[in-house]
C-alpha cells in the first residue's frame, strides 16, 4: 500500500449546552438534536477549516509523491482544542491522530501564518504517526523543508504547453492555490520564454473538487487567441494577444 494523500480535520465535539438549548426548542431526542447542532453549529467551520488547510495539505501531496506502508494510504490529521483520547487509529487505510489547536487563535492570523501553522500541524501529526507506524520520517521532513524555502507558495503548471497554429506562442494553465481561492491563470510566452500574457481567468474554491471542473482542455483559437475550456465543454476563458 502507498501513502499518497494527506489532511487536516476539525472533528466534531458535541456542545451539551447548545444540544439541550436544541432539545427544548425543538422538542427533539438527543441524537437529533446533536445532528441538528452539527449542521447548524459546526459543519461550516470543519469545511472552511478544510478549505484553508487544503493550500498546503495538497502542496504537500504534490512534493511528496508517495510513501509504501504497510496498511496506510492517507493520513488525516484531527485538530482539537483537547486531547481526550491520545489513540492512534488506522480506518480502512485511513491513518489519523489526534494534535492540539486552538481554532479561534486559527482564524485570527493572516494567509502566510495560516500556511505555517498548517505545516506545523501537519507534521507534529506525521511525527506522532511515524513513531507508532515505524516509518522513516526523513522523506516527510524533506517535503516541509521544501514548503518552506519555497515560501509556502503553492503554484504549479497544469499540464503540459500548446503552441500556437503560427508556432510562434506556448500557451499553459498556471494554478496558484491560495487560503481562500485556487487562482487559475492563462499564460502565454514567446518562443524564447518571454511572457507576452498572463491573465487571470478563474478564482474558485480552494479544493480540488471545486476547481478541477475548470481543467478540460487548453485550446488555440487563433495565432492570437487562447481559450481554457471546462470538462463539460459548455464554458471557455478566452485571452487575446495583442498584435
């Protein structure tokens, strides 16, 4: 089995005060009323957690390749306020142990301090795992070493270059995979690898199930004008040359 994928999680912690508030106001058991609570109360804040965390979580996958474990194909990394259970558990593959953190601390730094702190995260967790799993905790340490003198910035190229038809232009899809948003940019270079463009053409999700719809296909329409077409083939994000 190959480790290949890698995640921060905000797991659920169930508040008895806002379950007993849901009761009453509700009138409800205490199983529909910790539902209610989670859909109200909590799934927003795992998800934008996730979302913020995803920048780094996937530069890593990207660097990384993968490892050969003997039961592991992901590790998900669960953020808690406290530590209640130190229990490291392999479920169906999926690896995950519990590290300390403080959300509200979280929310209140900026981008490059969210991505620190989402490494740091990363690897107190990878550390705990690498103990317990008995695997090599170099190649892991090299990947955020990586991350960190590229200055935690994660872009990277989406496939490979298109020439123009007068073969006088490569056109390629430039991803810049932020905190808040997955900037998509069209950019077209000269011959001698001069760029002449680069605009951008989409501003999504930070998650690769918001953006990847984007990445169809990268098409000349002319000697001077490039398009970046959907998977569906229904949308284009057209940029022009001047000539």
């Amino acid at each position: 089995m190959f480790l290949k994928e890698f995640d921060l999680d905000l797991p659920y912690i169930a508040n008895d005060e806002k379950i007993e508030s849901i009761m009453k106001t509700q009138k409800c058991e205490y199983n529909e009323a910790t539902k209610l609570d989670y859909e109200l109360n909590w799934k927003w804040k795992r998800r934008s957690f996730r979302l913020e965390t995803r920048c780094i979580t996937a530069m890593f996958e990207r660097l990384f390749g993968k490892y050969k474990t003997k039961d592991c194909w992901k590790v998900l990394i669960e953020c808690v306020e406290n530590i209640s259970d130190e229990r490291i558990v392999n479920d169906s593959g999926v690896c995950s142990a519990p590290i300390q953190f403080n959300l509200d601390d979280f929310r209140a730094k900026n981008e490059l301090e969210k991505k620190k702190v989402t490494l740091r995260l990363l690897m107190d967790g990878i550390e705990k795992l690498a103990l317990r799993n008995g695997w090599k905790i170099d190649p892991f340490r090299e990947i955020a070493l990586q991350i960190e003198e590229l200055g935690y910035v994660n872009e990277w190229t989406w496939k490979k270059t298109v020439k123009s038809p007068n073969k006088k232009y490569n056109a390629e899809v430039i991803c810049h995979h932020n905190v808040e948003s997955m900037d998509i940019f069209i950019s077209v270079l000269q011959r001698d690898g001069t760029q002449v463009l680069s605009e951008k053409v989409i501003s999504e999700q930070p998650d690769e199930f918001a953006y990847a719809k984007h990445l169809g296909e990268l098409k000349w329409e002319s000697d001077f004008e490039v398009a970046l077409i959907n998977k569906k083939g229904n949308e284009k994000y057209l940029v022009a040359i001047e000539h």
